[in-house]
C-alpha cells in the first residue's frame, strides 16, 4: 500500500506583491524519491521552505501524514519529522564536522544520535575522518556531505534537499547522487529539488516540473526522460 508522507493542495507563497508559487499539487509518497525540477527561480526552493516552516504560505494545504502542518512553526515542523538540507548548505564553519552533525540532532534522543552519527559515517566515511576538522576547510563537496549528514542526524520521515549538487565536480554529484539513492534503498523517503534534471530523473521514482510558480509536467521519472517538452526544456541531446 502506497502511503503518502506529504500531501499538498493550492500551496501559494507570495512576497509582497510577488506570488512565487500559484497554487501547485504535490505528493510525496513513502520510500520513493520524488523530484522537483526546474530552472532558478521556479519557485522549488520556496515550496521547500513553506514545507519546513520558514516561510509562511498564502494559501492552500501542506499535510504531512495527514496531519496539517502549514500553520506550524519551524521549530514543531522538524520534531514532526521532516529535516531539510538547504541549498548553499549553509553549515557553521567555526564549528567541527562532529559539532555540526550533532546540532542537527537537536530534536532526538541520545540513543538516536548515536545511531544518527553511525548513518552519517557510513553514508559519509570522509566526515568520520574529518569529525574533528574545523568545518570551513572542507571541500565544497565535504560540505554538502556534512549538510545531508546534518539533517539525516533528526533521523527523519522525510529528508528534504534543496540542489545538493550545485557548483559540485562532476565525481561528486556522481557520489551524492548515489547516496542519496542509498538512502531511499534503506526505506528513506526523499523530496529532491535539483535543476539537474537527467541525474535527477535516473534515481527518482516521480517527478514535478516547474516554471514559474506552477506545475508544468508530471509524473513517473522514467517516463519524463523521454517526454519531449521536458527533452527540449531541460535535457537537450541525451
């Protein structure tokens, strides 16, 4: 049986007199990948942050597990079991990799992020080689590690990520990408946002398209590879 994590109906976001997201339909069903794709500016990354609690939305529904959640704060939002990873990974860099990791379990037990630091080194072992390094000397892509390993840390329901690949060395969105297909395969469940669409659309199980507040295309990723306006807009020659 298919559960659904996230249900979201009309969801609108404004800033100021600029309506950034116009009423789109998402779902997120558990232990899937469900991709969000689309060019800057879009309206992915506000959809995410209406999601977590970071902007408020003008309109519409975001349920998670039936329960709505678009009226709660940030902070209620997280214990509830959805973590985000930001785009620009946004990490303290005078903190260490293992004081990072550990403010990301802000919402659990002990036993919890023990178990939390054990996922972390296993899906990432160069940050268990690095826990006591000072964060700002880490590569770009040791930085984006450490920002999926930091919300992995809240041992999520749903794993959020905001363009884990971007600015990367092709070798390393290879390896993110992998993990995070490995994080599904473990039973995670994941809404992705990325503008690389062919990577994306080769480990996710559903996708959505954006252009400019509004779902454009949708539907099984495998299928979207080969549908031709999503080809021409976003793919090119594959």
């Amino acid at each position: 049986m298919i559960t659904k994590v996230l249900t979201i109906k009309d969801l609108k976001i404004s800033y100021g007199a600029i309506e950034a997201v116009k009423g789109i339909n998402l779902e997120v069903h558990e232990g899937r990948i469900t991709a969000l794709l689309g060019a800057n500016g879009a309206g992915k990354t506000s959809t995410l942050r209406a999601i977590s609690g970071l902007v408020p939305s003008s309109g519409g529904s975001i349920k998670f597990y039936e329960k709505e959640i678009s009226k709660l704060s940030a902070d209620k939002i997280a214990k509830q079991g959805i973590a985000q990873s930001p785009e620009g990974r946004l990490i303290f860099g005078d903190l260490t990799v293992e004081e990072n990791l550990r403010i990301g379990a802000y919402t659990v037990n002990k036993r919890i992020m023990e178990q939390g630091f054990a996922r972390c080194y296993r899906y990432f072992p160069r940050l268990e080689e690095r826990k006591k390094q000072i964060s700002y000397t880490l590569s770009g892509g040791e930085l984006q590690m450490l920002a999926i390993g930091r919300a992995l840390m809240a041992s999520p329901k749903v794993l959020l990520l905001d363009e884990p690949s971007l600015g990367l060395a092709p070798l390393i969105v290879k390896d993110i990408f992998k993990i995070i297909n490995d994080i599904k395969g473990e039973g995670g469940t994941v809404l992705l946002v990325e503008q690389n669409a062919l990577q994306t659309l080769k480990i996710a199980d559903y996708a959505y398209v954006m252009e400019t507040g509004t779902i454009k295309i949708h539907g099984e990723a495998s299928e979207l590879m080969n549908d031709k306006r999503l080809v021409d807009a976003y793919l090119g020659e594959h």
